[in-house]
C-alpha cells in the first residue's frame, strides 16, 4: 500500500523560509520521480518542482526558479521542498505525488500560508 505523508507546513511572513517533507512508504522510494504541487484558493493544481528518482535531475516551475529546492533522500525514503523567499503568492495547499506504473498517488496536502 502506497502512502505519501507530508509534513512541515504553517504560517510564515513574506521573505521566510520553510521546509516541507513527504515520507513515503510502501514504494521501491528510489525508483521513482517524485514531485511537488500546490493548490491555491480558486486555482487549478499546479507543478512546482520534480526530481529524478537518483536526485540528479530537477525541474522547477519559473514562479519558484531560484526560491524553492528539491531534493530527496532514498535511505529515509523522504523527499523535500526548501521554500525561501516566500512570497503571498506562494500561499497553497502543497501535495506529494508520483506515478507508478500508471497509477497516481498523492498526500493528503500541507498548507503553506504566507501572510504578514
């Protein structure tokens, strides 16, 4: 059974920093790209960062470009979001996904406000 299981957000002021975490379990964790996307108020669901299942390759959307890191770590099976200079635009509920084998799994989302 596949479970995808976010952590880490909350409220911070524009120009902070945060860390999101996915845990994932019940995947081969390495095999497979995982991404991030968030969801904001009134908005479609969009792609904000993807990374490899090796973690060499990484793509941003161009709104977090310079402001937000992917990275993984295969031996905790855990994949992260390094969000700073966050902006009010940033405000969103963040989800963990990936495909395997054609099936799509997501978390249950982490909210992310940014707000002075």
């Amino acid at each position: 059974q596949v479970q995808l299981v976010e952590s880490g957000g909350g409220l911070v002021q524009p120009g902070g920093s945060l860390r999101l975490s996915c845990a994932a379990s019940g995947i081969t964790f390495r095999t497979y790209i995982m991404n991030w996307y968030r969801q904001a108020p009134g908005k479609q669901r969009e792609l904000v960062a993807s990374i490899s299942g090796g973690g060499g390759t990484t793509n941003y959307a161009d709104s977090v470009k310079g402001r937000f890191t992917i990275t993984r770590d295969n031996a905790k099976n855990t994949v992260y979001l390094q969000m700073n200079s966050l902006r009010p635009e940033d405000t969103a509920v963040y989800y963990c996904h990936t495909v395997i084998w054609g099936l799509t799994y997501w978390g249950q989302g982490t909210q992310v406000t940014v707000s002075s």
